[in-house]
C-alpha cells in the first residue's frame, strides 16, 4: 500500500484527479451504485430539469461492460500517459495554464456533444491532450501495436485508423484530433507564427489560486517562429561580409 501511495502522490495534480475520477465514478456507474443514466451527456435533463452536473460527469464516466473494458483500459492508459507528460512537460511550472487547456478541451467537447447528442466525452477529451502533446513532440519516436515504431505526430492518426478498422468507429477520434488542434493553434501557432494575442492565456484569479511554481524542465517544447532574413543576411539582421583577414598577414 505505501507503494502505491508513493506512486499515486507521484503523479501530477491534474492528471491525478482526472484520473481518480474516471475510474471512481466509471465504477460507480458499472455495479449500479448510481443509475449511470444521470451521469452521461443529456440536452433535455441538463435544460429543462437543471441537471448541471451532466457535462462534467460525462467527462469522467465510461459505460464498463464486457465489450467496452480493454478500451476503458486503454484510454485509462493514454490519459495517464500522454496528460501525465504534458502537465510535467511543456506545462511544468505553469498549473493555471495546463488546466486552462483542459477547461477548454472540455468546454469544447461539451459543446459538440450537445449538437451532435455526444453522452460520453472521455474518448474526444483524452484523444485532444494526446493530440496536443503528439504536436509539441513531432520527432519523439513511439511505440504501437505489434512493435510498430514512428514519431509521435502520427500517433493521432494511426488511433483513428486503429479504430475505424478494428470497431467502425473514428469518429470520437476525429473530434478529439480536431478540438486538439485547436488548443494547439490557439497556445503555440496563433500567438508566435502570426502575432496573434495569447487567447488561451488563463485568467488572473485562476493565476492566483493556482500560482506559477518554479521551471524544472522536462518534455517538448513549444513551435519556434521563424526569424525573417534579408537576402545575403543573418538571422541578426546584419550582412553576411564573409571571413575576411587578418590585418597585417601574408
């Protein structure tokens, strides 16, 4: 149990409680402790009847059956993973700015899950933070099925065709893609490629509760804007005059 202890406090804060979460109250919902039905993603219950908890129990409730089981494992597995290396990553440090993005990611699944009758939003949620860290890790070489190897912005896409193979599906995967891309657009490209404003800049109470902790480092790092060059220039601005030599010598 102390290991266990020891482990579960390792992992980050976050990742922590998003998981605990998942799987307690995917459990709850699986021995009938709570009719399950008041957990997911539902227009008329969350409208009319002011049942305001729906979008965030949907985010962490998976239906568990005999069919359903390995994939809550696996997506247990990537949310683990993939939120447990971006929080202590390119996040480290900055905990208003890492839940500023899963606020948003789930804002945004909770949105599409209502236009399109969405009653789960674990597989989009954990597909877009996978999404962004892929992104911010393009040439970091992982793992698959079956020992297959290549870099991690594919990884997204490969889940999709996995998917759309083995069950028919791909289409959770295509919104977590497209809701990821998104945050990625809106942290890194937007603001550093075309000069944009920081729209996913957490606000300053959120800053205060959760205030900026000293940089350790740790995996990816953010896309570079490109430095504009004159012809025959550097990157400094200045000409590029060559060698040149020394006074005084032969």
């Amino acid at each position: 149990m102390s290991e266990f202890r020891d482990w579960y406090y390792s992992v980050p804060c976050f990742t922590r409680y998003w998981l605990t979460c998942t799987i307690a109250l995917s459990i709850i919902g699986r021995f009938g402790i709570i009719n399950y039905y008041y957990f997911v993603l539902d227009f008329r219950p969350l409208v009319v009847d002011f049942q305001i908890w729906r979008p965030l129990t949907a985010l962490f409730f998976y239906p568990i059956n005999p069919s359903t089981g390995f994939h809550f494992l696996i997506n247990c597995y990537f949310l683990y993973n993939y939120s447990q290396r971006l929080e202590t990553g390119m996040f480290a440090g900055k905990p208003a700015d890492y839940l500023y993005m899963l606020m948003f990611n789930w804002v945004c699944c909770v949105v599409i899950g209502l236009l399109v009758n969405l009653p789960i939003l674990m597989d989009p949620m954990v597909l877009s933070v996978l999404y962004v860290w892929c992104q911010l890790n393009k040439d970091v070489i992982v793992s698959f099925w079956f020992g297959t190897r290549f870099k991690a912005m594919y990884l997204p896409w490969v889940l999709l065709a996995f998917n759309l193979v083995i069950s028919g599906g791909g289409v959770m995967e295509l919104l977590g893609i497209l809701i990821g891309h998104l945050a990625f657009f809106l942290l890194f490209k937007y603001p550093q490629e075309f000069g944009g404003p920081a729209l996913l800049s957490p606000p300053l109470f959120l800053k205060e509760v959760f205030p900026d902790t000293r940089y350790v480092g740790g995996f990816g790092t953010a896309p570079q804007a490109r430095v504009p060059t004159r012809p025959g220039g550097t990157v400094f601005g200045g000409h590029n005059w060559g060698r040149g030599h020394t006074l005084g010598g032969n």
